[in-house]
C-alpha cells in the first residue's frame, strides 16, 4: 500500500501548521514543529504481518518543510532507537521479543507514528515536547484523525499499540473495546474484523518506579496478541473475530 501521508496530504499539513503559527496564544514560549511523518516499515506496506507502534505527538524535525525530509528524520529517529528514551528502550524491547530479531533486522516489521501529527514544544527547551492543547489541538484533530483512519488501513495486518493517551483512542477503540481482558495491567484491547488486535496501554515513561516488571509483562502481552494473529494469517482463518 501507498504510505498515509502523500505529497497533497503533507501539503494540508503545511497549511494547518501556519494556521497554528498565526493563532499561537503564546509565541515566546510555545513553539510549533514541523510535521511529522511516520515510519512505516517496508515489509508492512506489503501487507507482512508487523507491529504498528503510535505515540502521542513529538516536537517534530525542526524546521524541514518537505515530505522527503520528514520521511528521512523519522526513519533517522527510529533507527537510532535511542537507549535514552524510555519510548525508544521499550519499543526496541517488544520489537525484538516478538519479531524474534535485532532490531535492525525487524525494523522494516515495525512501524512508528504519532495521533497528532504537528507537534509543540517548549522554546526554552526545544528538545523537551508537549502535548498539543487548546487551539494547537483542535486546529490539527480533523486532518489527523483522517490521516490516521488510512493508517489503520495500512495497518489492517498489524498488531497496532497506542502508547499513551490521546485525542483519537476513543474514537478508534469505541465501546466496544475490551478492558477486562488485561485490566491487572490497565490494558484495552479490541479485535478487528480480520482478528489483528489494536492495543492501548499507558506510555512507558509513566512506568519509572517498576519499570522492569512492567515492561516484561507487556512485552509478554503484545507478543502473545501478535504470534496467535500472525498464526491465524498462515494459516489463513481469523483469529477472534
């Protein structure tokens, strides 16, 4: 499949981020990031089974304003995969155990985006991100709720994780999601019409004081998830429907 954000679609994003630049409450000290493009692994644009990873936003790639170079940034950024991030520790972690793998070697297995698509940041601490809010919210929500419904169409063989809260759960996971299935770990989960399970759990970072015992038990949760659907492929019948 084609990549969600195409060159007319990056050019939308251009325009939403000068809307927002022009309606900043607060210039001096909130900034407003380049759009961000998500890596998509080659493997999953072909329809292979992989991992679809989605934060919450990202203080974006300073100030590159083409397609190609936002491609290129965000593919830098998921391969470094920095030690440093507990984001990053944790999605090489899950990634490996799953997919059987060294990272780079699954890394086109796995993809890495974001539910808002322009991100702020503190012009302080340009390298510190915040959560858009207020008007840099809700001028971006319509465009990245679109963009993200042709992810998840992307992702339609993929194990998708949304890390962290956000704008757009709700509106992917409805009421119809599960919480009671993985509720010792304040999991969602909700299957797909193909049985590919899209999973919400809290961001790594919020799990500090037991960071260990949490991670693991994650990891043995989404690899669960993702080895029965991807047996379910092959074997060409729907896994829980």
């Amino acid at each position: 499949m084609d990549h969600p954000i195409d060159r007319k679609t990056f050019s939308k994003l251009l325009s939403v981020r000068v809307g927002m630049q022009k309606e900043n409450p607060n210039p001096k000290n909130v900034g407003i990031a380049s759009p961000f493009v998500p890596w998509i692994g080659p493997e999953i644009l072909k329809g292979v089974p992989g991992i679809y990873f989605v934060g919450i936003a990202t203080y974006g790639c300073g100030e590159n304003r083409t397609l190609d170079g936002c491609l290129a940034f965000s593919k830098e950024i998921a391969t470094e995969a920095s030690p440093r991030s507990h984001f990053w520790r944790y999605l090489r972690t899950v990634a490996e155990a799953t997919l059987g793998e060294e990272y780079l070697k699954c890394q086109s297995k796995i993809a890495w985006s974001n539910q808002y698509k322009i991100g702020i940041f503190n012009c302080a601490n340009p390298n510190q991100p915040l959560n858009p809010y207020g008007v840099y919210k809700r001028l971006q929500l319509p465009l990245c709720q679109s963009i993200l419904k042709r992810e998840l169409r992307v992702a339609r063989r993929c194990a998708v994780v949304f890390l962290g809260d956000g704008p757009l759960i709700d509106a992917v996971l409805g009421e119809d999601c599960d919480r009671k299935r993985y509720q010792n770990l304040g999991v969602w989960i909700k299957y797909r019409e193909n049985g590919a399970p899209i999973i919400y759990q809290d961001h790594p970072a919020r799990w500090r004081s037991k960071q260990r015992e949490c991670v693991q038990a994650h990891v043995k949760l989404i690899k669960s998830e993702f080895l029965a659907f991807r047996a379910a492929c092959q074997a060409g019948v729907p896994h829980r429907i």
